[in-house]
C-alpha cells in the first residue's frame, strides 16, 4: 500500500486533532437538523466507533468529514484547516487523504474487482506498475484473490463489502472511514476486516467507523462517538468493555 | 479463470464503460437530426442558387420590339436596331430574331393560321447585357431613338422586383428553416447528452469521492460524448450527401427539379456536421458534469 501524500496540498505533521467539530450542525435542504451542536476532536492515529441507533445521524456525520455535505452551522476543521476555507481546487486532495468505505459499496460495475480496488491510485496518477502487486497483494488479503477479474455485480454482498474496504484502504489514507463495514459479512470475516482496520490503524491511519455490530464495538475495545437523535451523548468512553 | 490473473500484465479498463445501451438512442437521435439539418443546408444551397438562377437571367438580358417605318422593310429595321445596340456601352451582344422565331413566340396566342404574312409582325432584337455594368433600359431607348428607329426597350423591369422578391423570399426561407432545424438540432444534441449524462451520476459520484478533480471527470465525459455526437454526426452527414448525390445524378445540374438545383460542390456543406454535433456534446457534457460535479461538492 502506498500513501499519496505527494498529491496532498498540506502533508506536514499535525500539532493538534486531525479533526474537529465545533458546534456542527447540518440539514438536508430546508429540513430540521439531522445533526446538532455536535463537538468533538480526533487525534492523528486514534480509533473510533461511531454508534447510535438508525437516523442518529452517523452517515451524515461521516458525509461531512468526507466532504460530501457542508454543515449548516459550526466549524469542521480537517487536516488542521477550517473545511469551509478550503478552495473548491484543494478539496480533490483533501479527499484523496480520506479512505472511505460506504455503505452502498459504490463500485463501478464495468470494472472489474482489480480495477475497483485500483481507482484511487489511478486518479492520484499512480502509475499501474507502482501500484499493481499492492492492490493484488491487498485483494488476496481481503479473501478476494480468486476474484479479481470479477465484476462487482457478479459478486455475492460480502465479496462487495470487501472490495469496498480494499478500495478505501489501498492509498493508506490519513483516515480512515467506514459506513458499516461489517453490515455485509459473516463473523470470521467481520473479525478480519476489523484487524485490518487496526493495523491500518498501528502504521499511523486515524480510523473512525460507524457500526450497529455491538459485539464487534465490544471486542474491539476501542472507544466510541455515541450519536442519538443528532447530538453527541458520549465520547471516549467504551462503555461496553468497561463495564465488562 | 480467475487463476490465471496476473498482476504483472494488468491494465487499467477504461473509467467509462466502451459500451453502454443508452448511447445508441443517443446516437440514433443525433443522427436523425443531424441529418435533417443536413438536408435543409443542401436544400437552402439550392434555393439560393436557384434565386440567383432567377434574377442574373432576367437582369442579364433585354427584349427591344422594333416596329418598321416608311419603305423600311422588318428585317431592315431589327438589324439596324440590333446593330445600334451592340455599340452602345453595357451590351454584350444584340440580334435581331427571325421572323420565324417572333413568330413561334406568337404562336401561343394567334395560333399558326392566323400568322399571315401580311399581319404587321413587330420584330424582335434579343440583348445580352454586360453582367457586369449592365446598359439601362434609358439607354437602350435613347440609342435607338438616336438612330431613329421606332422600338420599345423591355428590360424586364417589371418582372424583376416580383422575381427578386420571390427569390429573396425563397432564400431566407430556406436560409430559417436551415437555422431552425440546425438550433433544434443543437439544443436536442444538448438535452440528449444531459440526460445521458445523468445516468452516469452515480460514476461522476464514486470519481469525485475518490478525490477525483472536476477537469479530469469533465474530460473523461466530454471526449466520450464528442465521440458519440462525431459518429452520429457522420452518420447523418452520409445519409443526407447520398440524398443530395442522387437528387444531383437524378436530374443533372438542376437536380430533380430545375426550382432546386444540386451542385456536386453543395455536399461539402455537410462536412463540418459531426465536428459541430461534436463541439454541442463536448459543450453539453462539460456543462452537465460541472453542473453534477457542484452539485456533489
């Protein structure tokens, strides 16, 4: 896996949180907030859930960190910059910064398994030779190495989800997001999936990933954002596991 | 199968699909209408040449009727007048016609056998002017008048308003319809290509997500369209050159109907067409993918 902090307009070591939300507030539209007063910071390097029931907001909360929606209100510092402050120009390198698995997957299905995983290599003008064994290396690592000529519409739910990680991860990005990663599998390979994302998170990547699999919250020990009904109840803790 | 991948050899596929079903309504719509603006382009050109057709043969010629005088026999007096003229500054030529033609051209409405000899027949002189200063008929009236020949100067001035209206009518007509089905063409190349290009939303997404910038998606759809439009547009370019080749085979010179005439030269007006059907989807998809890409930031 290769970093493309070459591409990234600002690549020095951060001093304070990689980021931080001040008083964030978002809506759709003219509808009522979907997220609320939301204040929290995260350090370079650090793991967290993002937990709440369905509708607390936490894709939302993901949208706006990957600069997929802008907040109604607050301030949303990424990278040490003020999100808002960043010209139209900059955010396609702000982005290549930000590994993302969604939770629709978003593959392109001409492409095939391979080509999928290759994307954002390819659009931070990676060169395939450079590249190439990574991302076969990386599909091999996520059970897809007899998959790769494949198309994501011939692939079964949990082959997506897989290959939805492998893209998000492939550029080694300075965070790391992930929309229910483990929504699509089965427990062995939830498991394997997490220690991916917690050795990402060993070689420096600051992961944050929304999640319903309680167990998997638990087991991980790792400490959670709580979001209910658009507010931030609780952050650091991982109530789970302490009170275990 | 998926054994035999090799890494070592792979290539990137390309970011667009090669093939897409909905590219051939695309295709076939921009073809249809580029080949009716085609045809309507042919056919202006045709009107135009037929208008000008129209008034250069009126205004390049003149009809004097000479009337004989005194022991001065017919023929005497046309080949007089005819001789006056043919001095006289903006004439080319001028001949007297023989008796036989002005009487062929009177034939429609005395019939043959009330042409008898002794009916005072006026001769006619035929006048070819200069196309390029042409004599006035003032002139022509003076110069015989001078020479003392008693003669009528038809220029076909009274002609000539009603044909050079009807031709200017006709032209800017043709030259409508032409703008018309060209701008209907243009706009339906556009619309087509917005929504051809909104089904591919969910690509422009997953590219920009990616960390894609906005000119490399722009590029990505504006060369796939340009592609697109470019083959259609020659599509219907061919189809209205084979119409225009067989209307000009079919008819010579004047086509099939001497009110449009073909010149072989007309068909290359269809040259440019999938070069402009090119530049509006270029233009239309440049413009959508911006449009989708703010939408997205």
């Amino acid at each position: 896996m290769s970093r493309n902090r070459d591409a990234a307009p600002t690549g020095e070591p951060l001093a304070g949180p990689i980021l931080r939300f001040d008083g964030v507030g978002m809506r759709y539209g003219r509808a009522a907030e979907v997220l609320r007063d939301v204040n929290f910071a995260l350090a370079p390097g650090s793991f967290h859930f993002l937990t709440g029931p369905s509708g607390a907001g936490k894709s939302s909360l993901l949208k706006l960190i990957y600069l997929a929606e802008r907040p109604s209100r607050g301030t949303i510092e990424l990278f040490g910059r003020d999100v808002e402050a960043i010209a139209p120009a900059d955010r396609p390198f702000l982005r290549r910064r930000i590994g993302v698995v969604f939770q629709e997957f978003k593959l392109l299905d001409h492409l095939s398994a391979f080509d999928n995983v290759a994307l954002p290599l390819r659009i931070a003008g990676g060169k395939p030779e450079a590249y190439r064994h990574d991302v076969a290396e990386l599909l091999a690592w996520v059970g897809l190495k007899a998959r790769m000529h494949a198309l994501p519409p011939t692939l079964s739910g949990g082959e997506k989800q897989r290959l939805a990680i492998a893209r998000a991860v492939v550029g080694r990005p300075d965070i790391l997001l992930a929309d229910e990663p483990t929504g699509n599998v089965d427990d062995a390979h939830a498991l394997r999936i997490l220690k991916l994302f917690v050795e990402l998170n060993r070689l420096g990547t600051t992961v944050l990933i929304a999640s319903h699999d309680e167990d998997l919250v638990a087991r991980s020990g790792q400490p959670v954002l709580h979001l209910d009904k658009g507010r931030l109840r609780a952050f650091g803790r991982n109530v789970r596991t302490e009170g275990a | 199968m998926s054994e035999m991948f090799d890494a070592g050899r792979w290539k990137p596929g390309p970011l667009l699909p090669r093939r897409d079903p909905r590219d051939g309504s695309l295709v076939f719509v921009v073809a249809v209408l580029c080949f009716l603006a085609c045809l309507t382009a042919l056919g202006a050109l045709a009107a135009n040449r037929a208008a000008h057709g129209w008034t250069s043969q009126l205004t390049g010629s003149a009809t004097v009727v000479v009337r004989a005088q005194g022991a001065e026999s017919p023929d005497a007096a046309a080949g007089r007048a005819a001789e006056t003229l043919a001095g006289v500054k903006g004439v080319s030529e001028a001949r007297a016609l023989e008796k036989e033609k002005a009487e062929a051209l009177l034939e429609p409405w005395l019939g043959h056998e009330a042409l008898l000899d002794d009916l005072p027949i006026p001769r006619l002189v035929a006048v070819d002017l200069d196309p390029k200063v042409p004599a006035r008929a003032a002139t022509l009236d003076q110069a015989l008048k001078a020479a003392g020949i008693d003669a009528t100067v038809d220029d076909h001035s009274l002609w000539i308003a009603d044909i050079e209206r009807g031709a200017g009518i006709a032209r800017w007509s043709a030259l409508s319809v032409f703008l018309l089905i060209a701008s209907a063409a243009g706009a339906v190349i556009a619309f087509a290509t917005r929504a051809a290009m909104a089904a591919h939303r969910e690509t422009i997404e997953v590219l920009h997500l990616s960390g894609a910038q906005a000119s490399f998606v722009v590029r990505l759809f504006q060369a796939r369209f340009a592609q697109a439009a470019a083959l259609a547009g020659l599509f219907g370019a061919a189809g209205a050159a084979i119409i225009g080749a067989l209307a000009r085979l079919a008819g010579g010179g004047q086509g099939l109907t001497p009110v449009l005439p073909v010149a072989w030269i007309d068909l290359l007006a269809v040259v440019p067409t999938p070069l402009l059907a090119a530049l509006v989807a270029a233009v239309a998809a440049r413009l959508a993918a911006r449009g989708l890409i703010g939408e997205l930031a």
